[in-house]
C-alpha cells in the first residue's frame, strides 16, 4: 500500500484511535518451563466435574451458543440469591468493562479510580474521550469518601473500586463501601473469593452499585473468559441491550454453569491458596522484602533498598521466574508476586 494511500486510510480512524500507537507484532510468545508469578492466575486443574462440563460441550461446537447467555444468568441467579434480570454474563469481566464505560461516559466526562489501581480502566476512559482521576487511598482499609465526593471526582459519571484491590490485595469493610453508596459507584471483586467479605447484599439496597465477578482467580477459569455484572434489573437490562451477540462460547456458558453448581469442590483450593499466601509473605519478610497484607491471591512487595522493581523482575526472569512491576512511580520499587504452588 503507497504511503499516500495508507496516511488517507489511517486519516480516517476516529481522534482516539489514530492517537494510539499501533502495538507491535514481534512480541515473544511465552516459554512454557517460566514459573507464572506474574498475572494473578489460579495454578490449580479444575475439578473433574467442570472438566467433564467443558468435554461435553465440545460435542455442540456447530451450534451457537445460547441468546443472552440466559441459561448462565439464571445459575448465577440462582448461587447468588438474585433474579435473572440483576446478572449479566460477559467474556470474562473486561468485556463487561468496556460495556460500562460505553454506557455511562460521553467524550468530556470523567470517572475517578482509588489509586493505586487496575491500569486497564485508563485505556477504556481514553477509548471514551473521558477524564480519568485517580484518588489516592491514605489508608488501606478505610475508603477517602470525602475526596471521592467532593473535589476532582465530584462531578464523575462513577466511581471505580476493586475489592480486594488490585494490585495492592487490600480490603476495605462493606460498611465502608455503604457510605460511598450515595454516590454512583461500581465494585469490582474479581479477588473476592480470598476475601473475608463481600458486596452482594448492597445489590437490592442501593441501584447505584454495579457488582463484578470473574471466574478467572478464585476458579482457575482464566482462558474461559466467565464474568459477571449484578446490579439493579434496570441498569442491567440496559447494558444487556448493547452487549455483542453471542459474546460468550458453549464452553464458556457449560463451565460457567458447572462451576456455579460445584463451588464447594473449589474450597480446599481457596484454603491452600490463604495459607500458601501467609507463607509466601513471611518468607518474602525474611528475604528483605515489605509485603503488604493481601486478601487477594497474590502479594505487592517492596524491593530491598539497593535495586527496584524492574532489576528484581529482570533478574528473576533469567531463572525463568515471572513477576511484575509497575510504570506507576509510586510502585516502582514493588513487585506483584502471584501465589502459586508451594
């Protein structure tokens, strides 16, 4: 293609697309002998039961899957103590994401995310022409309601909060997450499942929280791709309206139901995952390391002084051990290290 024709070409993609540096087609595929530490994901097999559920779907791979994902919202519904119209299913819970952002934000607005948090909802605000704030968090445990409702976030269309957090792996109390409830708010708890504590119930009290759930950590369905959005029937109804057809696979919708209907088969995993996480940070403190306490399924630890994050993963990666890091200043001398086997 001559250069003239593909300036015309690229002239012709919408303002943020054309601001977006195209990402690069060399990139390496992954070593399989690596030690994943890296992205938060489940080591374990999945129970034999959900494993026959994905066999057996392989035998409908000719036919599409189920309209609006209506077999798999009503499981959901049915574990989590809701109607089929306060749950939508998506394609893991970044499908979702994308889905709310496109809902709620016209170029101009402007959403707020506790910070340190998950860096993919900066993308989506851009994608929307949005502003994104990012509020720090002083304490840990205890929410900053007053700068998310006053100051920069006052005027945001919602407010993004990941409970457990990602990536520091702290919680904060549902009372905590009530107090916010007069401002519009979304909760994220992909990581729930490690936490002692959960959102559900602020669902039928308060149709300005929108809930997420992914079977990607707690259930070892990472490369399924199973999420879920719990919220008022309305807003839920709304999102539904302008969710891709057929966004999930037979597979997908097979686990997913599986899963739902064999939770318990999952808590011995959830037990090791706690206690290998308790001796993960004491032998990350006795190396030199400041690990904060997680309620997630990993750990955000701080360097010994001498080197920084990107020296700790480049080092470990030469012994074929993956962990991250992060371009956020604040964290630059941290890494997040997945909990996997012992």
């Amino acid at each position: 293609m001559s250069g003239t024709k593909l300036k015309s070409v690229l002239s012709s993609f919408s303002q943020v697309p054309r601001e977006l540096k195209p990402l690069p087609s060399d990139r390496h595929s992954l070593d399989d002998s690596c030690v994943r530490l890296n992205t938060n994901e489940n080591p374990f097999p999945m129970p034999e039961v959900v494993m026959q559920s994905a066999i057996a779907a392989l035998e409908q791979q000719y036919l599409y899957p189920e309209h609006d994902n209506i077999g798999l919202r009503e499981a959901a519904a049915d574990a989590y103590g809701l109607t089929k119209d306060q749950v939508i299913a998506g394609n893991g819970s970044s499908e979702l994401l994308g889905l709310i952002y496109r809902a709620f934000l016209a170029p101009g607005d402007s959403v707020a995310m506790l910070s340190p948090g998950f860096s993919f909802n900066r993308k989506l605000a851009m994608l929307q022409g949005a502003q994104f704030l990012e509020i720090e968090c002083g304490q840990s445990d205890v929410l900053p309601v007053e700068e998310l409702l006053s100051g920069p976030a006052e005027g945001a269309k919602f407010i993004l909060l990941a409970n457990p957090n990602n990536p520091t792996g702290t919680f904060v109390s549902v009372a905590e997450i009530e107090r916010l409830a007069a401002q519009s708010d979304r909760l994220d708890e992909a990581y729930v499942d490690f936490a002692p504590d959960n959102g559900l119930r602020l669902t039928d009290h308060y149709p300005n929280i929108l809930l997420l759930r992914a079977f990607s950590k707690s259930y070892a369905a990472a490369g399924i791709r199973i999420g879920f959005g719990l919220g008022h029937p309305e807003i839920i109804g709304r999102l539904r309206s302008i969710q891709n057809v057929f966004n999930m696979n037979v597979i997908g919708h097979a686990v997913g139901v599986s899963i739902l209907a064999h939770r318990d088969a999952y808590e011995e995993n959830h037990r090791y995952i706690k206690q290998e996480r308790e001796r993960v940070s004491f032998a990350l403190s006795q190396l030199g390391f400041s690990v904060t306490p997680s309620h997630a399924n990993f750990l955000l630890a701080r360097v010994p002084p001498g080197q920084d994050g990107r020296w700790w993963q480049k080092t470990l990666k030469r012994r074929k051990v993956l962990v991250a890091t992060f371009s956020n200043s604040f964290l630059k001398e941290h890494i997040s290290v997945s909990i996997g086997t012992k």
